[in-house]
C-alpha cells in the first residue's frame, strides 16, 4: 500500500512532468520538490517532503537499472512504480508522469464506479441485517414461547429460519464474507494457479485483467518509442511486475525468443491476455510501422472500455441488490406480521 494518496501523487507527478518538459533532471526535480514541500526546512516533515528526502537518499547511490523503480518502493503503487521506471529507462520521464497521471484518474473513475454502484443498497443492506438480527434475538424468542414455530408456516417459517441462522452462525457468516473479501483483494495481483482462467470472465478478475493488460501495453509503447528492443523491455517490465503479471509476461516472452511477433506470442502463451480481441489487433499491427504509437492508442482505449463496462456492470449490481434487499425487507415485515397475527389469534382463542 502506498503512503501517499492519489491527490498528492498526482501533485508529484505534475510538478515532475513540468520540470522533465523544461529539460530539469529528475533528481534535481525533487530536490525542488522536497524544498517547497519543507518550506526550505521549516516544514522538514510535511509528507511530500518526507517522501522527496527518502527518494533522493535512495537515488544518491545512482539512478541506473532498477535503482530507479526500488527509490520509490513503498510510497508508489507498484504499477506506477512501473510506469515511471519504463519511462526513466526511455529517458521519457515527462510521459511516464503523464501516463501515471491519466492512470490514476482510470482507477479514480473505476472506484466511482464500484461506489456509486454498492454504496446505497450496502446502507439498505445493513439495515436489513441489523434489522434481522434485532427480529433473531428479541422478536422470534418471544412468540416461540408462545407458540411452536414447528406450526409456523409461509413467511413466518422462512423468517424463524433466517433467525435461527443468524442466531447460530451469524458471526461465522459475517467473518466468512470478510474474508472472502479479502481473499479476492488478495488474489488479483497473486494468484496463478489453474483456476485463475476460469474466474477472468467474471468481475472484479475480468477489470482487473483489462485493467492490467492497458497498463502493460501503455509501459511497452513508451520504450518501444524510445528504440528498444522488445524482448528486452518485457524483461524489464517483468521485474516490476506482480506474479500474476509476471506468469502472462514470462509464457510471452517465450513466444518472442522464437521469433513471433507479440500477438503471436500473447496467443501462443495461452492466458488470453488481455483478452482475445485485443490479441487479434496485436497481431494485425504488431509488424506494421507506428506499432508503438499505435499501441499507446490502443491502451488508452482499452482502460476507458474497461471503466465503461464497470459502470454499466455498477448500474446492474444496483439494481439488482437493491431488488433483493428490498425483496428482504418485505419479507421480514410479512412474517412478524404473520407472527403478530398468529399471537392476535391465540389471545383471542
């Protein structure tokens, strides 16, 4: 996790494509940097400051091979990280930023996305558990001294059930749905195995995958550009890659050191990455002169189609969960109304 936030990286990576496109070095970039930040000391633990100072301490050794990338280890996103290290390698920094920035502002449309589309029915959803849980331990132990929920029926039987689920294993479920949660966030960027393929039709593995596949076609066209050899870039990429990266780059990279271009290679790899569409237009353009602009093109389109998707993909899960927690509460409401009914009718008889 990085400990700068996206609004100040993107503040970074501003002030360093500014001073790249006047011809100022990166080191002396953030020696201004971590000057303005401190106010020329005054300020020494200002946060960009703190992060300038750490940099350059890191960098004083030489800027060279991947001395660049492990500077900013653990304040940078390892895929900008990436970016910038593709970019310091072409002696494009000024592009790098560029790229990291419109990077940034992807994921921020992509987690607007994820927001705008679970945050509403989460709120009717907790409701609906807290609402459950209420029912569970203080409104169904009351009627079931009165009455044998054995007799219950419809609605009502249905809510004794969920109220003795939550009552039993509700803790358990709740801890399970953490740690499924966590496990996804975990797998994304790690996990490798046989299964993987299977789950990359189905969100959040699918963005991801797109996601992914733009940014390491975006980190290609920008040494490409600069007039290095391919294989050799997918070596350098692969160093700053995760491991889930690294399998798709390292099956690729076979594919190039037999000769095929890369859409051959990405086909002959065998994981569909990023996806079989993208690997036919590789293939077509690949031997075609303004390969690597064209590629630069072609990542950013593919990251604005994979924020597009999420959005509509958004729009259904709201509806959809809207539907079921609205479906949830009916049915809550019509049991306790079947159990007041019942309890009605017992007094009365």
């Amino acid at each position: 996790m990085a400990k700068l936030s996206s609004r100040r990286r993107m503040l970074i990576y501003r002030t360093l494509y500014s001073m790249a496109r006047s011809k100022v070095p990166v080191y002396d970039a953030l020696v201004d940097i971590q000057k303005a930040h401190s106010r020329n000391g005054r300020r020494p633990k200002a946060v960009i400051a703190v992060f300038a100072h750490e940099v350059l301490v890191r960098l004083s050794s030489g800027m060279s091979g991947d001395r660049f990338a492990e500077a900013f280890e653990g304040w940078l996103p390892p895929t900008e990280i990436s970016m910038l290290a593709s970019a310091q390698k072409a002696g494009d920094i000024a592009t790098g930023c560029d790229d990291a920035i419109k990077h940034i502002k992807r994921q921020a449309r992509v987690r607007s996305a994820i927001v705008s589309a679970v945050s509403y029915p989460s709120v009717i959803v907790v409701m609906a558990i807290v609402l459950l849980t209420f029912v569970s331990f203080k409104v169904v132990p009351i009627y079931a001294r009165g009455s044998d929920p054995a007799t219950w029926t419809g609605q009502t039987a249905v809510v004794y059930w969920m109220s003795e689920i939550v009552r039993h294993y509700g803790i358990f479920i709740l801890l399970g749905l953490v740690s499924v949660g966590y496990a996804i966030r975990w797998s994304l960027p790690n996990w490798t195995g046989r299964l993987r393929p299977a789950f990359e039709c189905l969100p959040p593995w699918s963005t991801y995958k797109t996601m992914q596949g733009a940014v390491f076609f975006s980190n290609l066209a920008i040494l490409l550009n600069a007039g290095a050899d391919l294989l050799q870039t997918m070596v350098h990429i692969h160093k700053h890659a995760n491991p889930w990266l690294q399998q798709r780059l390292q099956d690729t990279m076979y594919g190039l050191s037999m000769g095929k271009n890369l859409g051959v290679a990405l086909e002959l790899a065998g994981h569909k990455f990023p996806d079989e569409e993208s690997i036919a237009y590789i293939t077509t353009i690949a031997s075609r002169e303004g390969f690597a602009f064209a590629l630069s093109e072609f990542a950013t389109n593919s990251a604005e189609t994979a924020a597009e998707r999420l959005e509509a993909s958004g729009k259904v899960f709201f509806y959809v969960g809207l539907i079921s927690v609205t479906a949830l509460a009916a049915l809550i409401f019509f049991g306790l109304f079947g159990l007041q009914t019942a309890a009605m009718g017992d007094r009365a008889f």
